[in-house]
C-alpha cells in the first residue's frame, strides 16, 4: 500500500501547537524532548564539537539547545521543507540553514564533526533510508559522530501519539535492529545504543534513573551513536 507523503510546509507554522497537544499526556515541557536529546550527546561526546548539524532540523526546535550546550560550536541545520526553514531562520538568526538537496549535500561534504537526525528516519521510507545515512556519512568529517534518535515502535504511548499526530501519517517506526543496520550499511562504528523517555512530567523525579533503564527496549524513544571510520 502507498503512504501519501505528508507536506511538512502545510504545518510548518502550527507545528509547536500541534506538538503541545500530542504530548499533552507527558506534560507541560514539551521543549524537553529537544533538550535531552541535545544534553545526551553533550554528555557522551568528547571533544567538544567545532560544526553541528541538525539534520531534518524542521522549524529548528532543537537549535538553541545545541547554542546551550555547545556555544562554542558552529550550528548548521537542514529540511527538504523550505517553509520550515525559513521559521527555523527567523527563531535562531546566529544559525546557518540550507535545504536537502543534491548541490547542498555535495558542497557541505565533510565538513561536520556531529550530525544528529532526531525522530525523521520514520517519515522516510524504507527503500529510501541507506542513501540518507550514505548522505549523513559523506558530510562527517572522518571521525566524526552521528547520533540517530527515534520512536520506539514497542512502546504503545509511543504508537498512540504517533497513530494521533496529523504529520505523521506517513510515519513507518522502525527498531533500534533496523537503525543499528543502516549505520553498519553506511560504515559506522556504532558505540552506543540506549533507550530513552521512560516517564513523562508527573514522574520526572524519576527521570535521573532513566540512565539505568536504557537497556530495556521499552522506553519511548531510543538513541544510537556512532563514528565515521
């Protein structure tokens, strides 16, 4: 069966409000799911990165948690949607922007000593996922991280806010197996694989033990980082 694509400009503009309500199970923070995906990679990466990349950046949620954590690094993001964009532009002015096309990959090859793609791989589809982690390849430097972070497709609050959410009727979950083998496709070495979002606000006092709990495949979401050889 086909899966219409969903056009991410026609949401572009609504998008924070429509990601409040879908979360509204997890609380009033929705800002954290783009904080500790940011604070995970500050926490599990040394050196400290000179060039980032938010790849499938959307409206730019994540941006200013990137300037948190590494202000002294050079912050790039990058969207097949160019109305998303242009919102992730006017919210963080210090950082550079470009769309995913041919011409943009090719002349920004090698440049990046992290590129993070944070819940994008489930609106790709499957036939189309090794050239996206062979084009996140070619624009690490050698050495250089990437971390993929996705929904967890055997955790069913993950699959209800999924099944609920308007953009994401396109969305095809795929396991931490399937993110751990296209990094191999690609020449990875993958260090680290870990399960997140195990408690939602009114559990947060809770949320420090999460570190323990990343084994069991049961959180919301999960995280897999590795090097370029």
């Amino acid at each position: 069966m086909t899966v219409e694509k969903v056009d991410f400009d026609q949401y572009a503009s609504d998008y924070d409000k429509i990601m409040k309500e879908d979360l509204e199970f997890f609380g009033e923070e929705n800002s954290y799911f783009a904080d500790y995906k940011i604070k995970i990679i500050k926490d599990t990466l040394t050196p400290a990165p000179k060039k980032i990349l938010d790849y499938g950046c959307g409206i730019g949620r994540n941006i200013k948690f990137y300037s948190k954590y590494f202000p002294n690094a050079e912050i790039l993001g990058c969207d097949i949607s160019q109305k998303s964009l242009e919102i992730a532009k006017e919210s963080n002015p210090d950082a550079e922007f470009f769309l995913i096309d041919n011409e943009n990959i090719n002349r920004f090859a090698g440049q990046f000593d992290v590129v993070s793609i944070s819940c994008v791989f489930h609106h790709i589809e499957p036939a189309l996922r090794k050239d996206t982690i062979e084009k996140i390849y070619s624009l690490l430097k050698p050495g250089g991280f990437v971390y993929i972070f996705e929904h967890n497709p055997y955790n069913p609050v993950t699959r209800k806010i999924v099944k609920d959410c308007v953009w994401d009727e396109d969305a095809i979950l795929l396991p931490a197996k399937e993110s751990r083998q296209l990094m191999d496709h690609a020449g990875f070495s993958v260090k680290k694989k870990q399960y997140t979002i195990f408690f939602p606000a009114f559990l947060k006092i809770l949320r420090p033990f999460e570190k323990f709990l990343g084994f069991i495949p049961l959180g919301g979401q999960y995280y897999i980082s590795g090097i370029k050889n």
